[in-house]
C-alpha cells in the first residue's frame, strides 16, 4: 500500500476507507498500470497489473521473448528456444547447435519461421521453420571471439534484412541474409562519451519513422539515430535524480510514444520504468523481478497492437 494514501486517510479519518484499501488498493484514474512479459534472471512469465505473477514459465534466466499474437509464450533461454500454450504444452522447440555455446535471440516471423541467434564458434542468425529445420543460415561477424559478447537482440527487418547489435564492436550492423554488412551505426562516438562510455548496443528498435532507438548497456543510456547515425535524441541518469539506468538491456517503444526500459542489474528499486519523449518518467515497476527484456502487454486493461516495437 502506499503510505502517503494511508496518511491521507488518517488525517482525513476515513477508516471505512483505510480498511477498503487495504483489500483492494486505490488507483488514481491518471495512474499508468501496465502487465508485461519479462525475461529475467529470477522470473520469467508475465506480471499483471496489479503486480501479481500472472504465468510463470518454470524456468528463470530467460534471454529473450514473446507472448505472441495467439497468446502463447515464445522464449530463448542459453541452451534451447520453447513455444508455450499458457497450459504449459511446449508446440516448438529448437536446441542449440553443438559447435556455439550460447543463444541470444528469439524472434517469430511473420511467415512462421523463428529467428533465432547463436553465439560461439560459428555466431550466425538461423530462421527456423515450425517443423524445426533450418531455412536461413546468416553469418554473422561480431569482432570477437567472446560467445557471450558477440551480439544481444537482434530483429529481421521488413525489407528482409536483420539489425543485429555488437558489443565490443560499438556497432549495429545491418546483415543481408547473405551475410554481406550494408549498414553500421556506431555508438561509441565522442558526443556519447567515445569507448570509454563502454556504450554497448544491446537491444537496437526501427521506429515506425525508420529512426533506430538504442540500449546502451555499460554506458546507462537509450539513443536514437536517424538512419545515417547521427544522435537525434538520448536519455541517461544525467537526466534523473535516484539514477534510474543500471545496464539498460530490453526496451520497448509504446504506440503513444514513450519507451520502456529495463534496468537489467538493479538490486533493489525502479527495475523498469517508462520515459516520455521530454524525458519525464511517468511508470516504474519496483517489483522483485529483474528483467533482461521485457514486452508491454497491456496499459490500464487495454491490449498493446501486435507486433510490440521491442
């Protein structure tokens, strides 16, 4: 319960009321209530809006996921990618090829296939049919050997393409399926605090004006470029007080145009919070989970559109 609603029921002494709250609390008609999916170190599932566990997968350190349009729950965890019914029927499933070490990525296609990433060895982006063969193979090349470095979330693009975001490269590079690099946005530029910012791209976002929204581990920060890569916007904890960014990991841009951002290594306090385009945070979500990524599933009762810009 909050406690300023419990002092200004005191002072009031409206003890009908105080009991009432304490059962059901009360909510402002202004306040933001959202349930999402996170992939998180300690919870993977869905939390309501009320804060509830909502489902739960059985299984925490998830890397990535979706609850799709159909309502079951896709997700990649290091070794393996599951799609889940909510009653827990597992209706795909993809293992990790021997030779990598790691997956990073899940994603479902529009046309059925499931793109997925491996990491290791041979660090390639894999599109994978519902029968679990595999129809794309794309290389990919992340600049290092460290698996669990090469590359965190990446998307395929509605020109058929992928954006795939590499760490220690300080760069999100655009693949053809053929592998060929035709596009590298680099995060490590002076204006941004140059690699010494350690401004690793994690998770990268095409919004719907082709600008590209940014997560920025180490450097605790979320950019925007246009598609040249100049900086046209950027929010950190220079912008708030309490500090808010803690290795910003998943992100999602909401249809109203605000970003949820998750906070990926903080211990206690705002574990996910929403940033309006002025900078302003109006949502956080203090709960005991951590999230790695996270989707927005509803605001106030109301279903998100499909597909989630994340």
């Amino acid at each position: 319960m909050n406690r300023s609603l419990i002092t200004v029921v005191r002072m009031t002494g409206c003890v009908f009321l105080l009991c009432c709250s304490m059962w059901q609390p009360s909510v402002r008609a202004d306040e933001i209530r959202h349930s999402f999916f996170i992939a998180g170190p300690t919870f993977t599932g869905i939390i309501e809006e009320d804060g509830s566990e909502g489902w739960n997968a059985g299984r925490a350190a998830a890397r990535d996921g979706f609850v799709l349009e159909n309502g079951n729950v896709l997700i990649a965890w290091v070794d393996e990618v599951k799609e889940f019914t909510r009653s827990h029927d597992v209706v795909f499933h993809y293992r990790r090829s021997p030779e990598n070490k790691e997956i990073g990525t899940v994603q479902r296609l529009p046309d059925g296939r499931t793109l997925i990433t491996e990491l290791g060895a041979q660090p390639r982006l894999l599109e994978v049919t519902p029968d679990g063969n595999i129809a794309v193979n794309v290389p990919l090349a992340p600049e290092t050997n460290n698996a669990h470095m090469q590359t965190r979330m990446a998307r395929k693009l509605s020109n058929g393409n992928y954006l795939v975001p590499h760490l220690l490269a300080f760069r999100v590079k655009e693949y053809t399926p053929e592998g060929k690099v035709v596009r590298s946005i680099a995060t490590d530029l002076e204006e941004l605090g140059g690699r010494a910012a350690e401004n690793w791209p994690f998770t990268a976002i095409v919004l719907d004006n082709d600008q590209l929204l940014v997560n920025l581990t180490h450097g605790n920060k979320t950019v925007i470029f246009d598609q040249a890569g100049k900086v046209l916007w950027k929010v950190s904890n220079d912008d708030f007080p309490g500090k808010p960014f803690d290795d910003p990991c998943g992100a999602q841009r909401l249809p109203n145009g605000n970003t949820v951002i998750c906070s990926y290594h903080a211990p206690k306090g705002i574990k996910v919070f929403e940033v309006t385009p002025d900078k302003k945070i109006v949502w956080t979500y203090e709960g005991p989970h951590r999230a790695h990524e996270i989707q927005v599933l509803t605001t106030n009762g109301k279903p998100l559109p499909w597909p989630p810009l994340k």
